[in-house]
C-alpha cells in the first residue's frame, strides 16, 4: 500500500477515507464529521482534502464545481443569532443538502438544534430518494438529501469540551486535527526553527512577578501560529511557482 512521504499516512488516510461518500458502516451510512481544532486550523486542511477527494471522484470540471465544499461561518454577534438569521442559515444549508454540496460549519453552535434529524441521520426514504426534517422552532421543513451530501463541524478545542453536549458528540465521527497533520519533514523543521526565534524574540528580562510570553509580543498568538504561518508561506509559494509555469 502506497503511503505519503510528506505527512503521517494514518491521519491523513483517515481524513480522507471519512469525506468519501462510501457505504462502509453497517446502516449504509457515515456518520458527519467533527474536526477538533485550534485556532480553526482544521479549515484549511479539511478544504485541501475535500477537494482532492471530490476531484479524484468526479471526472468533468462541471462535477467538481457542483460538489464544491460551502463554508458557512457563524457570528458571534447577538443580533446574527436571530431567528431570522437562523432561517437563512437552514435555508443555505437545504439548498447544498438538495445540490449535493458538501456543507462545513464553524462556530455556529445555535443551529444544531435545527439539525438534530440531519446530524442523526433521521432518513425517511420514498423510492430512490431520502429525507428529513429541518427544525425551525416549532416548524419542520422536509428536505432531500441528495448523496453526495457530506455535513462536516469545525470546532475549536475548547468549545467541545466545554459547551458542546454529550449526544452532540457522540452523534459525530471525530477527529483532532492539528495543521502540523500535512507537514512534510522539511515543514516541521521549519516550524522548530520558527518556535525557537519566537521564544527568543520574547524572551525579556523581568525582575517584576510577571512573565513575558509569545502572546503579549504576537497579538492573537497560539500554540498552532508558528505551524500556520509555515502552512500560509508553503502555500503561497506554490500558488507562485504555478502561476510562473
């Protein structure tokens, strides 16, 4: 069996086998997919894939484009967490469940509710065809799920662990996906050599009780940074080389 020199086989193999549409489980179903993350890194990674997977499945550009991945990312904002937001949100993710693309959702913790059938995979089948139900409060809506559909949750770390319920998680297939998992040996050296000039960078003498850290000399800083500066800096020297060729 072939395996990748530029990242670890396993978790990559993983993630790729789980965003195929496959009867592999013995309902005929995948369960969706929770990629737990840092700093929404996930996103990146899971995009990359998708999109490899579509490709090597479908064979026209025309195909490709129809199953492109939508990214749905929630606000944390109290006025975007209306019900009318909320039915534009159901209303976007109806439209991809008929269509057949494969949906990914972040921080949008309030619309589970509304996909409590979807996320079970509560199907009513009529012919050749599958349904299920939408909550919108107290409305249902019924919806087909065309088979190509793929619904994928992005979450960081913290937020399952603290806020996301039991059944929520116990409903999905789950993975944590650091940015390091699509790292080749050179990438990860780069990473090292990066951590090292960050904690030199901020290293300050203190004779007070405080401590300097990478976060108070990089706004926004986290542990997965250096890994996605590294990743933003490989891709964009692709993205050069093929636009040289």
């Amino acid at each position: 069996e072939k395996q990748s020199s530029s990242c670890n086989p396993t978790e990559l193999e993983l993630i790729e086998s789980s965003l195929k549409n496959h009867d592999i489980s013995w309902h005929g179903e995948n369960r969706y997919l929770l990629f737990i993350t840092e700093n929404y890194a996930a996103l990146q990674i899971i995009q990359s894939h998708l999109q490899t997977v579509i490709a090597l499945s479908h064979n026209s550009a025309k195909e490709h484009e129809r199953t492109k991945a939508f990214v749905l990312f929630g606000s944390s904002f109290p006025k975007d967490n209306k019900y009318t937001q909320i039915c534009r949100n159901i209303n976007q993710i109806k439209i991809c469940m008929e269509t057949g693309h494969p949906v990914i959702l972040l921080n949008l913790e309030h619309l589970y509710e509304s996909l409590y059938d979807v996320l079970n995979q509560h199907y009513i089948y009529h012919g050749e065809n599958r349904y299920v139900d939408l909550g919108l409060q107290t409305h249902r809506v019924k919806c087909r799920v065309h088979n190509d559909f793929k619904l994928i949750l992005i979450a960081e770390k913290s937020a399952v662990y603290d806020r996301f319920p039991t059944p929520l998680i116990n409903r999905l297939e789950k993975h944590f996906i650091p940015i390091s998992t699509i790292f080749a040996p050179w990438q990860h050296a780069v990473v090292q050599e990066l951590q090292i000039w960050i904690n030199t960078f901020s290293s300050i003498a203190s004779t007070g009780s405080y401590k300097f850290t990478n976060k108070d000399a990089f706004i926004g800083y986290q542990d997965e940074t250096p890994a996605t500066v590294v990743y933003h800096a490989t891709q964009q020297v692709k993205q050069l080389k093929s636009d040289m060729l």
